[in-house]
C-alpha cells in the first residue's frame, strides 16, 4: 500500500502534493479524499486572489491632490484679504 501511496502523490501536482505528504495517508484513497479537499483550497484561494486583484485595480487614488495653481492663486487672495 505504501508504494501505491507514493506513485499516487507522485502524479498530483506540486501545489497538492506536499499538503497531502504531510498528512501521511496510509491508502490511496486517504489520499485521494486529501487531494481533494487541498484542491478546493487551492481553487478558493485562487478565485479570492483574482477577485482582489480586479478589485485592487479600481481603488481610487488615497494620495492628497496638490493643489493646482488656480487654488494656489485664490488661497493667496483670501489670505491677503483676511490681513
């Protein structure tokens, strides 16, 4: 059982593989049922990352504005009209 364990991790892909090796499954399908359940994981994560990533893409801009040299000029003015 432990040779068909391996040959069976062996063939998942990277990002399932060391998730189910850690669990030390002693039949293929304890493994199988691992695979699984790290592949939904996988999924989940992946559609969160891309979900953030597009909504990443359309936050406004935090950063004060400077201000432009219209609103320069009338800020000068109030101020030498309140002295």
């Amino acid at each position: 059982d432990t040779f068909l364990v391996t040959r069976f991790t062996l063939g998942l892909k990277e990002e399932l593989r060391a998730a189910v090796d850690m669990q030390l499954p002693t039949t293929v399908s304890e493994a199988a049922s691992y695979a699984l359940i790290q592949e939904e994981i996988v999924q989940r994560a992946r559609s969160n990352r891309s979900f953030t990533t597009r909504t990443a893409f359309f936050k406004p801009d935090t950063r004060p504005s400077t201000p432009t040299a219209g609103e320069l000029w009338k800020a000068r003015q109030l101020k030498e009209y309140r002295h």
